[in-house]
C-alpha cells in the first residue's frame, strides 16, 4: 500500500504540475504561493519515477520490468546531468527543453533549472529504483540508498514546517519547492517500502521485541519533538514567553517526555522478557514431553540440543549427544544426504515430513520421518536447524505387511476368471487386476480414471454411462450388462456388477467391482431370439402372402419381412417387364434406403452377377461383392459406382411364378463382410417362393379390379353420353325452331314483296320500298349462313387466321363505318374512341373486324331508339381493351354466365323480339381466344345496359407492318365502286339461269361487255372465238365442275386464253373451298349469295394488281 500510495502520489502531483506549467496556471506549480515553483524537470522526473516505482513492483512480465528500468534510468540521467550544471557552471540546455516561462523562477540559479537538493535526489532515486527490479544483493543497496533522499527532504520539509528559510530557500543550495520536497519524501518511503526485506522497512517488521519497540516509538518520537518546537516558536511569536523562559520550558518537558519514554520502553521490554522466558518455558516443555524426538544443530552441524524423545529413539542421553556432530545418527550410506540438507537448511529452505533412515546406540536402523526447519537470529540470519524425528518403523510395517496383503489380494484377483477393478467415490478407475490389461492389451496408463471406457461397444456405452452416473450418485450396487472390445478386436458380452465400500457414516470410500464373461450365454439368447424373431416373421410373411390383395402393399411388405429376415441393411424388389429394347427391370419397392440412393444409377442390366436373377437360376450369396469376379467388369460402372449404397455382403433370389415365369428379384445388401448365412439363402428363397404365388394372385385380383372398374366408367360414360345427347338435341331443337323462324321471316318478306311487285299496281316508291326489304332480308340470310358455317368451322378447328401486324384503330374504324347507318336510323348516340395512335397488335384483319362488328351490331340491335352506343380503345400494360358498351335491354345476371355459350339466347321463346341464332356471341368468344384474348360482359341487368370488354395481347409479327383496313384504303375502295367496267370483255359461266341473268345484268350496268354460258363446254367454245378481260365462274355445275373447267383453261396456251383472270362463284363458303379454288387456278373467290358491289370491286382489284391476260 505504500510503495502503490507513494508511485500514485508521485505521478499525481507530476502531471497536475506539468498542466499548471502548459497552461500559465501558477497555483498549480506553487502549491503554497511561496514563489518557489516546482519545475518541469522535476514534474517529469516525478511522474518517471513513480511509474518506475508502480511497475518494478512486479517480475512479470517482462515488459514491465523493462519499463521500470527505461523510466528509472531516465530519472537518473535528468538528475545526474542537472547535478552537473550546478558543479560546472554548464548549461546543457535541459532545463528549457520542454518549455520555457518567466514566471515561477524564485530561488534559482538559471532559468527553469531544478534546484540541487532535488536533482541530487531524482540521481539517487533512479538508481534505487533501477537497482529494486534486480536480484536480492542489488535491492538491499536500494533500502539503503533510499535514506539519501529522505534526509534531504526532511531538511527542506523542516525548513517549511518552522518557516525556516535556508533549508529551502538558498538557491544555490538548499531551493526546492514545498510540493517537490513532499513528492521526493514520498518516493523516498516507497522505494524502500519496496526493497522491505532490508534496510529500515526491515527494522519495522522485525518479529522481537526491537521491532515491536521501534513501531510503536517511531511516530512519537518524530511528531512529539516537531509539535513541541513549533509550539516554543509559536508562544515566542505571540508573545506569551520569552526566548529563555521557553527554552527553559519545553527542555523540561522534553526531558519529562524522554523520561517518560524510557520508563515506557523498559516496561515493555521486561514484560517482553519475562514472556519471552513464559514461551521458552513452555516450548522446553512441550518438546520435553512429545513423543517425537526434537534436537537442532548449529550452522556446522554440531548438536546443540536434544529432548528425551531423542535419548528413548537413539539411545544417547542428551550429555552423550550436545556437542557431537550430527554424523552420530548417519549411517553411512546417508552422509551425503545429510549433507543435501545442511546445503538445503544454508539456502533457507524447510524440509517436511522426509522419509529416511538413522541409527542409534546400539548401530540398528531406524526409521524416521524428519522435518527440518531453519533457525535465524534476531537479523534474520540463519544460525542452526530444529529437527523432529518421528518414528515410523511401526507405520512401516504396517505398510509392509498391507503391501503383502495387497499383493496377495492382486494374486487373488489375477487368479480369478473376472476382469476386477477399483475406483474413487466419484467413479475414477484407479486399479484393475491383470486379467482386465491381458483381455485388453492396454496398460494402466490407458485405462486409468475414465479411459476405461475406450473398449466398450459405442451402442452399450452410453445406457451404461447413464447407470453408472446414477449408481455414483446414489451410493447404491450396480449391475449392468455391456459388450467390450478385445484385444484383437472381437467384443464380448460380459455382466458388469460393482459394490461400494462405505464408512461408519454411510459414505462410499471407494468401488469394487467384477466383469463377467457371459458371451456365450448371450449369444445362445441371441440365436434363440432370432429364431424367435425368424418365425414371428414367416408367420407375418405367411399372413401378408394370403391375406393381401393390393400389389404395391404385398411387395413392399415382402420387402421389408425379406430384409428383416436377412439382416441386411437394405433391400430392393426388381420388377420384370418387357420393353421396346426387350426387357428392363424397374425397382418396384424398397427397404432400409431411399430411393433416391437408387435412380441416379438406372436400372439393373443382366451383367455376370444379376444374370442369374433375373434369368430364374436361383438366389445368389457373396460375402464380398468386390472381391466378386463376376462384379464390376462392364461398362459404364467398373466396380462400385461413385455414390453407391456401401455393399460388402450380397444376397440375391428370383421371384418366379408356378408357371416358370421369372416375376422379378429379391436383392439385399449389407456394408460388412460375410453377413448373410446358407440360413438367410434358405430363407429368402422361400419368401421369394411365397411372394410368387401371392404376387400371381394379386396380379390376377387386380385384373378383376381393374375390369369391374372399366365396366363402372363404360356405364357411367354411356350414363353421360345419353344426359348429353338428351341436353344437345333439346337446343337442337330450340336451335332449329329459331332458325325456321330466322330463315321464313325474310323470305316471307322477300315473297310478299315479290307479289306486290309482280302487280300491276305497284307504285314506283311501293317498288324502291319492296327492292330495299328484299335487300336487306337476303342479307340477314346470308349473315346467318356465314355466322352458321364459321360456327362450324370453329367446333372442327379448321378455322384458319392469316396473322400480319394491324392497326387497331383502323379495325375498329372499319367496323363502325359498316354499323354507322343502322344507328343513325334507329337514331342512336354512337360515339367511338379509336386510342392512341399507333397501337397495332397481331392478328387476322378480317376476323378481328367480325369481332368488333358482330357487337357493335348487337348493341344497335338491342339499343331502343334514342339510346347510346359507344366504342372505345385504350392501352391497359401489355394489352389492348375494346369496349363497346350500350344502355339497351341489358344482360340479365342469371343470364351472364351463358352469354357466350353456342345456341344459348335470354329470350328462346315465341313470342321474342329480337331476331338471331344465338350463335354471334359464341363467334366473338372463339376468335378472341385463337388470337389470345379474353372478351367478358358487365351488366347491371334488365334494362340497364351492358358493355363487352374484348382483351388482346400486343404482340407483333417479327416481318410485317400494319394492313388493316386503312381509311383512305376504304374510300379508295368506295370510289372503285363508283367506277364503270367499260372496255372489260367478262365471260360469265353460271348454270342457274335466274343468277346467270342477274350476274350478267349487274356487269352490263357496270359497263362490262358480257358473254354469258351454261357450261364449262360452251365457255371453252367462246374462249377459242374470243378473248376476254376476266372470266367469272360457277363451281357446282353438272358434268364438268368450276375446277375442272378451271384446269382445263389454264391447260391452254396464253393465246387461247390460258391466263385469263378468273373469279370463282361458289355456295361453299368455307376456308378450305377458297383455298381449293385458288390451288386450282382461279385468282379470286366470291361466296353466294353475291352483292353486286362485291363483284365489281372483285374484278377492279383484279385490274389493279395487273392480274390481267396478256391478250387482254
């Protein structure tokens, strides 16, 4: 505490000085505002010094020693070289080599220079320190050079206690400031604290009567004279005595103190004396009496005392021993050691409890156990040894006579056929016998504590831990059975019993315990065990063979009863089947291994080792697969394949039916060598004789299982089919009733007004009315043909879309421009928003403009007059949505589910308003999706309108651009049918006079010079005598059809009219008709009924893409 409390004060004050001088605070340098500063050296050396002190203080480790002498050394030099420049006169430059002030310079003999008594001090003090972190010799130099500064500072520290100014005031000499004389007074105290074992500090501890004296005078003597000499100078300076009265005075109380102090001591010191005599007493006493004998020597090894133990155990009396050498009681083949301990009794050192030998009187060997301890004088020196010898001859032969009995023991225990041990209360192993090492071919050092352990079974270990842990803590015997390892290798099954020896109290004091050897007792338990467990298990096999009926259960049960029979650690069920190579063996079940283990290795082939399997030969047996030369010699796997579940031991048995049929094969595999027995062959080849029969029956049960369940979906597909041809010819015949009513109303249009025409009458305005209601009635006919035959087309897949990059905005266009007038006459609100420019999609131009037509006509059609339809395109991320919403009837919500749906209406009954097939909307639907899309209806219900989203992707083709319907391609076309066919030489082939006169009237009008025939025959006749511009033909005509005549025009040479254009007129109006057409040579094809609009523009299209003869 007052080596730590000194180094700590030290560094303290140092750094608080140093701050004071870094930062102008002179209070902090001048702790008494004397105008003697404590200077920057001295702080430095300070705060070394201290560090020097708190680090010496311990050897390790090594770095702080190292630390202690750099900064003890570093003391020593800033004092010795500032001592210099006092004695020379010199300035090293030291002094201002940190900083420099002007301030703080009182009693000093150069700037910021530290006085002599300080430096003299910091010189002494490093060396002390640096000399306290070497060996004892060194340290005790130290104690004594401590005293240097502590007289030094007890001068100036005097000077300040009585205000006396040349002890610290006299610059040349005695200037030190007050707070570095008391940080060198404290360093001073430390370092010889820390040197204690010498020098003053080693006065104080002394354990005698002088040290006690010297603690408890120490401080009086210092305090009492400084108090009573400031109280004579402080009554001198107030006045209330004169110099010679208070010298007079406080001589006779120092005289009384001093008095009083020796009286004090020598008291003590007699009461000391007389204890001291009271302790020797006693210890004479007690030594007198022990039964152990007690005598010391002296430094030389002479003997200078000896009790009546010793006379009774040596036989000299303590007249015949004092003053003998210690050699009396050597024999002499222990000189040297009583030698070793006088060398050991020189060093200080104590020896306990040595066993060893002496002699007596009568020359005969004792047996003694000695303890030495050193004797030391007042100083501390070492002047003799104390000596207690303990006759231990009886211990010795007690010893002698339990190492006869352990010997005897250990022969018993050797003898007998158990492996015996011994262990400590807490179960650590400390003996065995020699039967344990020979069974385990270990030696002690292997086996002791818990190494034991090693040569028991991993799978018995740790239930037999557990027990013996719960025998250890309870104090209770132990039994367990356990299999161990032995020497070669092999483990044997022994019976573990263990028994606690216990004292008077009940506490184990240690174990005894016995393996043994019951291997083959167990393995007859284990043989009848399995035979056991093999019975219980071809009871099992026999159950599950005549019991189960499902295949996959039967072999995988198999399996499994089959692997456990044969103790392999997995087994796998092949199955036979006939492929398209011939034959394949597929793994159907299996035991002990995921499959996974199995398929990244594909099937088994017939190599040398499965061939006999799956062949029917009967089972195969290896105790070592890889040793096998029928294993590993074919490619892709030479040996075990990468991966492959570990097989050492291989069994194997074909699974073949009554009937000789090779079902498939058992398989089973085992990582160790030789497992499988003739027993386990026998056995499995019977199961597998067992599973044949039961797999035939299960085959065979399945079949019946399979066709009684045929028969149940035939019925149930028949029960189907017949509830579906009943739902189908029920719309059937709504269907038909619709399309007779669909079909007789505008032909009972067009027959009325036929009459009304045919009468004499008619009005030329009754005319132009009749023209119109025949007009449009043949075109709701023909709309409801086309809606007929693409309904058609779509149910067989045959519709064809001919996909190109389009222009939404122009199909939606196209299609209101061939709706806009029936809204206008029905005065409806028609709006249509075309989107954003640009947007094109990929699709069929025309069936797209049939979408878009077919509902705006819906929404007119079921819009009342002075409702609003409206059209609308907008973008939605990678789609295009087509809404045309309206405020008609709307859709009931029974209803929305089945809008779209073939033949379906709201309104089937006979009295409906609105006309149709129901088929228009199942159109709209199946186009949407061929492209892609999705079309759905909202709508809130009757009479609250409705709207149709249609949704397509946009997507374009890679090569093509935009060729919809363009509006300036629509006004090109409306003005081509404004212009006149004049100069167009057409040859009109139609067998039906009645379309044959209205084709040929229609062209006429247009301009055309026409040439009209019946045949195909009469038609080759006129193209011998003329030459014509276009040819327009019929394709059902008798005899020779429209594609034959067709064949043979383009037969003939160009001059004869081989190349003329021609136009097909045909009542087929399916893709593949067109498509037949203009394989066979036409260039166009019109279906009938024909518009006549739709003729003309045929054949201008033909004149402008230069499809023309080259007559013509």
């Amino acid at each position: 505490m007052i080596v730590y409390g000194a180094g700590l004060y030290a560094i303290g004050g140092g750094v608080l000085t140093l701050l004071g001088w870094w930062l102008n605070v002179k209070a902090l340098t001048d702790w008494r505002n004397d105008g003697i500063s404590m200077l920057v050296n001295t702080a430095v050396c300070s705060v070394l010094a201290g560090a020097s002190l708190l680090l010496g203080r311990k050897a390790t480790p090594t770095w702080r020693v190292m630390a202690a002498r750099i900064a003890a050394t570093a003391v020593a030099t800033i004092g010795g070289l500032t001592v210099l420049e006092h004695l020379t006169g010199w300035s090293l430059g030291i002094d201002t080599l940190v900083l420099d002030r002007d301030w703080g310079q009182f009693a000093t003999t150069a700037s910021m220079r530290m006085g002599l008594p300080a430096c003299t001090s910091f010189l002494i003090l490093g060396v002390a320190l640096y000399l306290a972190t070497l060996d004892a010799r060194s340290r005790r130099v130290t104690s004594l050079l401590a005293i240097g500064p502590m007289a030094i500072t007890s001068l100036s520290l005097t000077g300040y206690w009585f205000g006396a100014n040349q002890l610290f005031g006299v610059a040349k000499f005695t200037a030190i400031a007050w707070q570095s004389s008391t940080i060198l007074a404290a360093l001073a105290v430390g370092t010889a604290a820390a040197a204690a074992e010498s020098g003053p500090f080693a006065s104080l501890r002394r354990r005698g009567v002088g040290g006690s004296v010297l603690r408890r005078l120490l401080v009086p003597v210092i305090v009492i004279p400084f108090s009573l000499a400031w109280l004579r100078i402080w009554a001198e300076r107030t006045g209330l005595m004169d110099g010679a009265f208070g010298t007079a005075f406080f001589t006779l109380v120092e005289v009384a103190f001093f008095v009083g102090l020796l009286w004090w001591t020598s008291k003590n010191i007699g009461e000391y004396a007389t204890e001291a005599r009271l302790a020797q007493s006693r210890l004479a006493s007690i030594v007198e009496t022990t039964d152990d004998a007690v005598f010391s020597q002296s430094i030389d090894g002479t003997i200078i005392s000896w009790n009546a133990a010793a006379e009774r155990l040596f036989g000299y009396s303590a007249k015949e021993a004092v003053g003998q050498s210690i050699l009396l009681i050597v024999p002499p083949d222990r000189v040297d050691e009583a030698a070793m301990i006088l060398e050991k009794m020189h060093a200080g050192e104590q020896i306990d409890a040595f066993d060893t030998v002496r002699v007596g009187r009568d020359s005969l060997p004792r047996h003694i156990s000695l303890t030495v301890s050193p004797i030391r004088n007042t100083a501390g020196a070492i002047v003799g040894a104390s000596k207690i010898a303990r006759d231990v001859s009886a211990r010795r032969q007690t010893e002698s006579a339990l190492r006869r009995s352990e010997e005897e023991l250990q022969s018993l225990t050797d003898a007998i056929p158990q492996l015996a041990w011994a262990a400590h209360p807490d179960g650590r192993v400390f003996w065995f016998n020699q039967g344990w090492f020979e069974f385990a071919g270990a030696t002690y050092d292997e086996m002791e504590g818990w190494e034991w352990q090693s040569i028991h079974s991993p799978e018995t270990l740790g239930p037999f831990m557990e027990k013996w842990r719960q025998a250890i803590a309870s104090g209770k015997s132990f039994e367990m059975e356990s299999s161990l390892r032995a020497r070669n290798g092999s483990y044997r099954w022994f019976l573990c019993r263990a028994r606690p020896l216990v004292d008077d109290e009940g506490r184990v004091q240690r174990w005894f315990g016995t393996y043994t050897d019951i291997d083959r007792t167990k393995r007859v338990e284990f043989e009848l065990r399995e035979q056991a467990q093999t019975l219980e298990l071809l009871s099992e096999t026999a159950a599950v063979v005549g019991s189960r009926l499902d295949l996959d259960g039967l072999i995988q049960e198999v399996t499994d009863i089959a692997t456990k029979l044969s103790r392999a650690k997995f087994g796998a069920f092949f199955y036979s089947t006939v492929g398209e190579d011939g034959e394949s063996y597929l793994l159907y079940s299996l035991s002990g291994a995921p499959r996974e283990a199995f398929e990244k290795f594909g099937n088994p082939r017939k190599t040398p080792v499965f061939a006999p399997t799956f062949n029917g030969e009967g089972p195969i047996r290896s105790g070592d697969i890889l040793a096998d030369a029928r294993y590993g010699k074919m490619a892709p796997h030479f040996g075990m394949p990468k991966g492959h579940l570990p097989v050492r031991s291989y069994l194997a048995a074909p699974v073949t039916s009554p009937s000789g049929e090779v079902i498939g094969g058992l398989f089973f595999g085992h990582p160790d060598t030789d497992v499988f027995t003739e027993q386990d062959e026998k056995l499995i080849q019977g199961v597998a004789s067992q599973a044949a029969i039961a797999i035939d029956n299960a085959r065979l049960y399945e079949g019946l299982q399979r066709a009684a369940k045929e028969r149940l979906e035939l019925l149930e597909a028949e029960r189907s089919a017949r509830t579906e041809a009943e739902r189908m010819n029920l719309l059937k015949d709504e269907f038909l009733a619709t399309l007779s009513h669909e079909l007789r109303t505008p032909l009972s249009a067009i027959l009325g007004w036929t009459y009304l025409l045919d009468a004499e009458t008619s009005e030329r305005d009754e005319i132009r009315d009749g023209l119109e209601t025949i007009e449009r009635s043949a075109k709701a006919q023909t709309q409801l043909v086309e809606d007929l035959l693409d309904m058609s087309r779509i149910v067989s897949g045959k519709v064809q879309l001919e996909i190109k990059n389009v222009a939404v905005a122009d199909i939606v266009d196209s299609a209101v421009q061939s709706v806009i007038h029936s809204a206008r006459a029905k005065q409806l609100r028609f709006t249509a928003d075309t989107g954003p420019p640009g947007l094109t999609i990929a699709g069929d131009s025309t069936r797209l403009q049939q979408v878009i037509w077919n509902l705006l006509s819906n929404a007119i059609k079921f819009t009342p007059e002075g409702g609003e339809v409206r059209a609308s395109v907008d973008r939605v991320d990678s789609h295009v949505r087509i809404a045309v919403s309206d405020t008609g009837i709307g859709v009931p919500k029974e209803f929305a589910a089945f809008a779209f749906d073939r033949f379906r209406q709201a309104d089937a009954t006979a009295t409906r308003r609105y006309g149709g097939l129901g088929i228009g909307l199942s159109i709209v639907k199946s186009l949407v999706e061929l492209h892609g899309g999705a079309v759905s209806v909202v709508s809130e219900g009757a009479d609250r309108g409705s709207e149709f989203t249609v949704t397509l992707p946009i997507v374009q083709t890679p090569d093509s651009t935009p060729r919809a319907a363009s509006e300036s391609h629509l006004q090109n076309r409306d003005r081509d049918h404004a212009k006149s066919l004049a100069g167009v030489q057409v040859l009109l082939v139609e067998d039906d006079s009645d379309t044959r006169r209205t084709l040929q009237r229609v062209l006429t009008n247009s301009g055309a010079t026409v040439t009209a025939v019946s045949d195909a025959t009469q038609a080759l006749m006129s193209l011998g005598e003329n030459q014509f511009s276009v040819i327009v033909s019929d394709i059902g005509m008798p005899d020779v059809d429209g594609y034959q005549f067709i064949k043979l025009v383009r037969d003939l040479p160009p001059a004869s009219g081989g190349k003329t254009p021609a136009i097909a007129l045909t009542a087929f109006a399916r893709s593949e008709d067109r498509d037949r057409a203009l394989q066979m040579g036409y260039d166009a094809h019109l279906a009938k009924p024909i518009e006549a609009r739709e003729l003309v523009q045929a054949i201008l299209e033909l004149r402008r893409e230069g499809i023309t003869s080259e007559i013509a």
